[in-house]
C-alpha cells in the first residue's frame, strides 16, 4: 500500500468535507455532500 497515494485520499477527502460545511453551514441539508461522495467512490488514477 502506497502511503502517499493514502495521503492525497486522505487529503482529498478533508477538502471535499471543508467544502461542503463552508458551502451548506449547519443547514443540515446534505446536497453539499455531493462533492464528498464523488471523492470517496472516484476510481484512484
């Protein structure tokens, strides 16, 4: 297992939630998530 590969998911992962709490606040509305699930299922390159 490649530690940098898990590094940058890690990272990727970290912005893609930042997004969505800057762009959705605490509205509870999960919509913002969207980016978020795109991040975790994307297929690593």
């Amino acid at each position: 297992m490649s530690g940098q590969r898990l590094a940058r998911r890690v990272g990727m992962v970290v912005a893609a939630l930042a997004l969505a709490v800057m762009a959705g606040g605490a509205s509870g509305s999960f919509g913002e998530f969207q980016a978020f699930d795109y991040v975790w299922t994307a297929p690593q390159h």
